[in-house]
C-alpha cells in the first residue's frame, strides 16, 4: 500500500509537475529558481520511487519472517507479552 502510494506520488510529480513547471513564464524571469525548481521536483520523484523500492522489499522481508516463525499466529512468544526460550521446559 505504501509502496503504491510513494510510486503513484512520483508517477504525478513527473507528469503533473512537470508539465506544469513548463507551462508557467516565471521561469524566463528566473532561471535561477526554474533550475531549483526542477532539481527539487526530480529529487522528489527520485526519492519517491527509492522509498517505494524500499517498502516493496521490507515488505517482502516481513512476510518471508513471518511464514518462518515457529507460532501459529507467525509471532514470537515474547510479541505476545511472553518470555519464554525456544527449548522445552523440561531442560
């Protein structure tokens, strides 16, 4: 869902954004900012998709622990406000 989100985020930064940036006039009257204004814009939708790479491998990450975790609700003992060891009690 994040992952989604951060990608439809940069998808509308470089469409959106960008035809907008080049609609406007004030960037003849300052080219100065115009360059700011475009780096920060393509910054954001860089950063964006990073982030969104970034979920979609935590994600992953996640549910590949979960599947190998010995509980039947995929939780350690001591998520479940449990301390106990991972050995029999008779040790």
């Amino acid at each position: 869902m994040i992952a989604a989100t951060l990608l439809a985020y940069a998808a509308l930064l470089l469409t959106a954004g960008a035809s907008a940036l080049a609609r406007v006039a004030w960037p003849d009257r300052a080219p100065g900012l115009a360059i700011a204004a475009w780096l920060a814009l393509a910054g954001t939708a860089v950063a964006s998709v990073i982030l969104g790479g970034l979920a979609t491998l935590l994600t992953a990450c996640v549910m590949a622990l979960r599947a190998r975790m010995p509980t039947r609700a995929g939780r350690p003992w001591s998520a479940r406000g449990r301390w106990r060891r991972w050995r029999s009690p008779s040790v």
